[in-house]
C-alpha cells in the first residue's frame, strides 16, 4: 500500500459531545412478527434462524443495536438443535419463550423464560429445543467491538469436545519455564518491570458458563420492593459472574441486572459512559433519554441509553415493571473509561478508579 500518511490534528480542538446513536424501540409486535418468520422459515444447515436487532446507524456488515453491543433474536422450533460452534465473542442469553439445553463446553445447562446465562469466549456450545413451543432467546454479544478490531474469530464445528488444556487454571506447581530469575520489580514510585515469562503467563482463572434461573431471581428481587419511594437507588440485582472479579460483569464486557420497579416509580436523571439496552418483559412505562419522552411496555426492546447521554426511566401506575438491562459497563471500567455521573448536580466520576456513589438505603437492623 502507498496511501499511508500522516493526519496533522496539531490545535484540534476536543469533540465536545459525542455523536449520539438515538434511542430505538422494537415493539413487542414487531419482535412477535419476526418470531413468527423465523419459525416459518426452512431448518437451515447450521439450525440456527437467527435475527439482528440493528440500529440505522449501525456500520454495514457489522450490524448491532449499540456501537458495541449486538442483541439477536433466537428460535429453535421443537427437537431441533444448533451446529455447535464457537467465537472469540463472549455473550449473555436470556430466554423469552419455550424451553431448551444449552451444552457449552463440558457443561449442560436447562433454561427457560426469564432465565440468563453466560457463554465464555472460545467455548464450544449448542442448543437444543426440549419442549413443545418454539424456544426463543435474546442474546447479546460484544462481536461488534471484536469485528472493529478485526478479530472476532469464528469456528463451525461438528461436536462440543472441549481440549483438554482449554479453560483450566495454570497449576500451582512451579514451572521453572513459566518464570523468570528477576521476576517483577519495582523501579520507582510505583512503576515496575515485568518480564516476557509472566507477560505470556497471566493468571488464570476458570471461565465458566453460569446460569440465573429466574425462579431464585425473582424471590430475592420481589423484596426490594420494600425499599419504598424514597429510595434513591435502582431495585436491581447484577447477574454477577465471579469471573469478572472488580468490574462487576455477568461477561467480561457486559453486565445483566435484573429491574424490578413499583408502580409510580421515577429515577433520577443520571448518565454514564457505558451504552444501555433494556427489555421490559412486564409491566409499562416510560424513558426521557435525552430530553425525548419514550413509552414502552411488556415485550418491548429499547436502546434505552446512548452512552453519556442524560436519562431516566419511570414506571406507570398500576402493574409493576420488571426488565433485564445489559450494559458494556465492566468493559469500560477495564480500559479506566467508564465516567459516571449519578446526580447531575454532582461531578462525575470514574467508577473503578475513583470512590462510586452511595445511596439512602438504610442499614439491616437500624430504625427508619
């Protein structure tokens, strides 16, 4: 190639504001429509009727519905299975109808509605449809981000078998060819040295595949209900994967928090760096994302956060709301860019670098 060059950006003034993605809603009558296709659809080879839910502004060949996240819808109509298969992407699952098996690696797991479940990176996996209604799932996957860099790679494969040096920690036994006679030290202030022994031989931990049944979601969720209206925070649990360790994932780039709201519910506006997409799988609402005013309900899927754009989400009286929010947060708080700014009054922060924010809950055990 001849045309590289230099890009001269001496003075250039910051962007200022980036240049948001606008929120997007897919109806739940919409989604509904393309189940429907989907399962009218020939087997293909691979079993695997599949649907990008994609954002206008989302680049040709790599469609997602944030620039980081793609959601696809899943169907596997009864006694079909998938093609195993396996990618350098690692993604979240959530079941929205029917029943199935999903064998990632050496591990078999049932899951249903509402349930999630984790796929780590380079895992073989299949799915199996083990009821008697199609099985439908959203799953969300950091390949977007993968295909930028140009390395999402991808394996058809014609079984599961896991290697068996893969996915195993190292042992602790010492291994004079996994070290290095100076190790790593301290030069000053902080600042240190390591050498190429330890920089090819990182510590490693199992990364397993992990399932939140909704039926134990739901018992622990429906108590915080209890938090009242002056609660300042969010009724949510992390589907938390120890894996992840300090930035709080369900995968190493997304986390999956399970939402319950009360009737008459509002948040406070906030806003964050990580990008947001909620599924409201009960109950109704509404989002102002960026001074816009959004409605959704049961079924829907919402782009609900372009990252730092100001918003918040309320629900409406009567029934309560329940939803699975995923966002790249544990991403950006590994690259130290995930600002946070939880009252707009208030200086951001960056969380995981920095101390994060507290809410009004009171402690087990004191008086109201």
């Amino acid at each position: 190639m001849t045309d590289h060059h230099f890009t001269d950006v001496t003075g250039r003034p910051a962007i200022g504001e980036p240049d948001y993605w606008e929120p997007v809603i897919f109806r739940r009558s919409e989604i509904d429509a393309e189940i429907d296709r989907l399962c009218a659809l020939e087997r293909p080879g691979n079993g695997r009727r599949s649907s990008v839910f994609t954002h206008p502004r989302a680049p040709a060949g790599s469609p997602s519905l944030a620039p980081g996240i793609r959601v696809s819808l899943d169907v596997l109509l009864p006694g079909e299975s998938t093609a195993p298969i396996r990618h350098t992407s690692t993604q979240f699952g959530f079941g929205i109808a029917g029943a199935g098996r999903v064998s990632i690696g050496d591990t078999v797991h049932d899951v249903g509605r509402y349930d999630g479940w984790n796929h780590p990176s380079w895992l073989p996996y299949m799915y199996t449809n083990t009821g008697d209604e199609p099985f439908v799932r959203l799953t969300y996957s950091n390949a977007p981000l993968l295909e930028r860099m140009n390395v999402h790679l991808v394996e058809d494969l014609t079984d599961i078998t896991v290697p068996s040096a893969q996915q195993k920690a190292m042992p602790d036994e010492p291994d004079a060819r996994r070290t290095s006679p100076y190790g790593t030290f301290e030069l000053a202030d902080g600042a240190m040295l390591m050498p190429y022994e330890t920089l090819v031989n990182p510590p490693s931990l199992p990364s397993l595949a992990l399932v939140w049944a909704w039926d134990e979601v739901k018992d622990h969720l429906d108590r915080l209900e209890a938090l009242g209206e002056s609660y300042v925070g969010r009724r949510l649990y992390l589907l938390y994967n120890p894996f992840t360790g300090r930035t709080n994932g369900t995968t190493p780039s997304f986390f999956a928090t399970i939402t319950i709201r009360p009737p008459s519910i509002v948040d406070r506006p906030h806003r964050h760096v990580s990008a947001a997409i909620n599924y409201f799988f009960r109950g109704s609402g509404w989002s102002r994302v960026g001074g816009r005013k959004y409605e959704w309900g049961a079924g829907d899927l919402m782009f609900t956060a372009p990252g730092w754009m100001i918003h918040h989400h309320a629900s409406d009286d009567g029934d309560r709301v329940y939803e699975v929010t995923v966002q790249d947060q544990p991403l950006n708080i590994a690259m130290e860019s995930l600002l946070w700014q939880e009252d707009l009054k208030q200086p951001a922060r960056v969380l995981g670098a920095e101390g994060g924010f507290a809410t009004n809950r009171t402690p087990i055990g004191s008086s109201a």
